[in-house]
C-alpha cells in the first residue's frame, strides 16, 4: 500500500495535487518495478484518476503488467456504507455498496441498487446520495479548515483493500472496487 503525497486543502482541486504527487508516486512505483516487480500496489495517491493511468504507463514501458496498479478507492465504499446506514437504520454489516468509476466527484459512482438496505430509495434519495458520496472528501478538507484530509478513514479504507488483496491471494474469494487498467479496447479504460 502506498499512502504518500500531499493532502488536499480547502479550495484546491485534485488536479493542484498532481505534479508534487504524481512525482512522489513515480519515484515508489519506480522502486516497485525494480525491487519487488510482481506485488501488487495499491496507490492511495490522489489525484487516483491521473496518478493510476500515468504509473500504469510506467509499468507497461517496464514490461510489467499494469493490472498490479490499483487506485484504492475503498474510502468512497466506506462513506457510502455509512450513508446509507444512516438514511436507513439497517445493520451496517449487512451494508457493501459498490462504487464504480474513479476517485473524483463526478466519477465516483455509487451502485446504490446494488443493496438490499437501500431499495426503497426514491431517485431523488438516490441522487442526493450520489452527491453526498461525490462530495463527501472536499466536506473534509473544509471541515478541517486546512489542517489536513480524511485521514483515519483513509487509513480504515487502505487497510480494508489490503486485507482483500491479502484474502484474494490466499485464495479467499473477495470483492473490493478499486481504480484499475481494463482492456484497451473498452470505451473506458480505466474503471
């Protein structure tokens, strides 16, 4: 797992993180293509909609496969699960919505029908939601008025991905999203 770079602050966008942070991540996936070339890396480095493609690039000019290039994206599964629980009251254990897409507003895509917990959710709920889930990290950074991001429930969705990284390699069948490489012939390829 590799938390690195520089938080956001109140009124910068992703893409002002993206030259000290893109950076950051070469020089790590760099070290990775050399030292350890067939882990598996999940970046926590935003912007993870630019970060992933440009160091999956990188592997790919290694002759690595790219597919070991993930943009955890758990925390937008983590905001979701506990919104939902909010709205609705039901077990939290019980709650996985799946969130499609990227890590950024308007790509992050929240599979709301997915879950038992939220069928009865009018369109109207189911948008105000998506919203709240789009939304939900730049809520943070204001909240916190400049002294840092979504921290401890970045570290909580960090090690829900690696804990289903683990399970997945020990041959325990397990699902978690996450901002990854698909075909170069889908419409969209990164997802």
């Amino acid at each position: 797992l590799v938390p690195a770079g520089m938080p956001r602050k109140p009124g910068m966008t992703r893409a002002d993180l993206l030259g000290v942070n893109a950076g950051i991540a070469k020089n790590i996936v760099e070290a990775c293509a050399k030292y350890c070339p067939n882990a598996i890396l999940g970046l926590i480095v935003n912007p993870v909609n630019s970060v992933v493609p440009a160091m999956c690039e990188l592997y790919k000019k290694a002759g690595l496969d790219p597919k070991k290039i993930c943009g955890v994206t758990s925390l937008d599964i983590v905001r979701a699960n506990k919104f939902v629980y909010e709205a609705t009251g039901a077990d939290l254990a019980g709650i996985d919505v799946p969130v499609v897409g990227g890590h950024a507003g308007a790509t992050i895509l929240p599979l709301f029908s997915k879950v038992p917990a939220a069928k009865d959710f009018t369109p109207e709920q189911v948008e105000a939601m998506d919203k709240h889930v789009q939304d939900a990290g730049t809520d943070v950074v204001n909240a916190k008025g400049g002294k840092g991001s979504a921290t401890l429930s970045m570290a909580y969705a960090g090690a829900k991905f690696g804990n289903a990284v683990l399970c997945g390699l020990a041959g325990i069948e397990t699902t978690e999203c996450a901002y990854v490489i698909r075909g170069s012939k889908e419409q969209l390829p990164y997802l």
